[in-house]
C-alpha cells in the first residue's frame, strides 16, 4: 500500500517534464508539478521557496483540483479498471499495537533527517501531530492542534496566499498554462495509482489481489480520494468497504508528495 502511495507520485515528476518542454524555468517547473501530489500546504511551501511570483495561481490550482477529487477521479477509475476487478474483496488490516503507533513517527521523523531534510519543515509536522495523537499522554495538546491551531493557521495561511495573488501576476497566460499542467499532473497520479495496482496484481496470488479502486487514494486529498474509493467499491458490491484499506495509499501519498517536494527543493533551490 505504500507502494501505491509512491506511485501516484509520477503526476508530479510527469508534470515536472512537461512544464519544462513548454519553457518554463527548472525551479518555476518544480514549483507548478507539485500540484500533482493534490496537497496544498506542500505546493505553498515549495513555490514560496522556488517562484514566489507564481505562489498565488499555484496554491488556488492545487486547492481548486483538490475540491474536484469527486468530480475528476471516478471516471478514470472506472476507466482503467474492469468490473471483476472492482469486485475484488481484500483482507482486513491487521491490528496495530500501541508500540507500533508510537514509534512510526519517531522512526519516520529520523528517516526524515537523514534521507530528505529539506522536507522535514512538512514530514516533521506530520510527524510530529501523530505522536501527540498516539502516545496518549498529550491529549489536550493533540485537539488544540487538530482544531484551533488548525483554524488559526489556516486563515493566516489563507490571508498570506490571498495577498500575494496581484492581478498583474495572477490574470495572465501563464496561469492558465499553471492550471493546465496542474490539471494534468493531477489525472497522471491518479492514473497510475490505478495502474499500479494493475500492474502489482500480475504478481500477486489470488488471495492477496488488491483492488485498483483504492490506487487513486494515491494522491494527498486526505481522506477525500480514500472515500472516492470506498463509494466507488460500494457502488459495485454494497459489502464491500475499502475506506480503511484506500487510508494506507492515502498517507502513503501524504508522506510521499513531501518526499518528493523536498528532493525538488534540494536540486532546484
């Protein structure tokens, strides 16, 4: 399932090739493919770093083909994906000790250090909100984090992105182009999530097949895209629930799409 979660990462590399063979800049071409990781914290943080300038269309693009999830994923994965296959019935997760839970960000955050640092300023939060979550000791720092701080962060975030959106800088040819190639890196990770999973199943016993709808959770739309999988699955078999299994792909995506943010920003910065 992690696997998956990386796959979905070729929107933004894919996005990355193109933007360059349509003449933009290497750093401003870095900036613009992150939308295809369908995470808008991570494309603020990296076009702040690589093209302030283009900071406004890049941010309202990503957030605007995050809001279209429903609208935009369904029919590729009905596309790319045969009835049998969404027929496919998979395991339950096993259960998670609280042990496990625990030392996944410590682990995760010191991979972080050594492997990408350039994105701990995005894994280390993560990381860093789940162990308050987990450890079960920081219970009243974990909801403020989940909610006010939230709340807080987000209008200023908001405020800062809107302010720096000009008409001179935002209504021009080049945010359409910024829209186009968003539109595009955000149909290829979703695209070949699926295929993946495709791909993967040629190698896989039948009882362990994975269902392809659960590859478009590939994508940082959390938990958007995992319920686009689980609704698409039900649709086809009203038994069958892939919501915790499209979760695994889905902060797979999260993880990934940073790692990926951070290695353009340590080549291109």
């Amino acid at each position: 399932l992690m696997l998956i979660g990386a796959a979905a990462q070729f929107g933004i590399f894919g996005a990355y090739m193109v933007a360059l063979a349509l003449g933009f800049a290497p750093d401003q071409a870095g900036a613009i493919a992150i939308i295809g990781g369908a995470d808008g914290p991570t494309a603020i943080f990296l076009s702040s770093k690589l093209a302030p300038n283009l900071m406004g269309a890049i941010a309202v693009s990503a957030y605007s083909y995050m809001a279209l999830v429903p609208v935009i994923q369904p029919p590729l994965m009905r596309l790319f994906t045969t009835k049998k296959e969404r027929l496919i019935r998979m395991k339950p997760a096993r259960a998670v000790s609280q042990n496990e839970k625990i030392i996944f960000p410590i682990v995760g955050m010191l991979l972080t250090c050594f492997v990408v640092p350039s994105a701990l300023p995005l894994l280390g939060m993560l990381f860093f909100g789940n162990l308050l979550r987990e450890c079960g000791v920081t219970t009243r720092l974990a909801k403020t984090a989940s909610n006010a701080m939230t709340d807080i962060v987000t209008i200023l975030l908001g405020m800062t992105v809107g302010a720096s959106t000009q008409a001179s800088q935002f209504l021009t040819i080049e945010t359409v182009g910024i829209f186009f190639l968003g539109f595009m890196a955000f149909v290829i990770a979703s695209s070949s999530g699926v295929l993946f999973v495709k791909l993967f199943n040629l190698f896989l016993p039948k009882s362990k097949k994975i269902n392809p709808l659960i590859g478009n959770a590939g994508v940082s739309a959390v938990p958007m895209s995992a319920r686009i999988s689980n609704n698409l699955g039900l649709e086809y078999d009203p038994q069958n629930y892939l919501l915790m299994h499209a979760m695994g792909p889905n902060v797979a995506g999260v993880i990934g799409s940073a790692v990926a943010a951070g290695v353009l920003l340590g080549f291109l910065a």
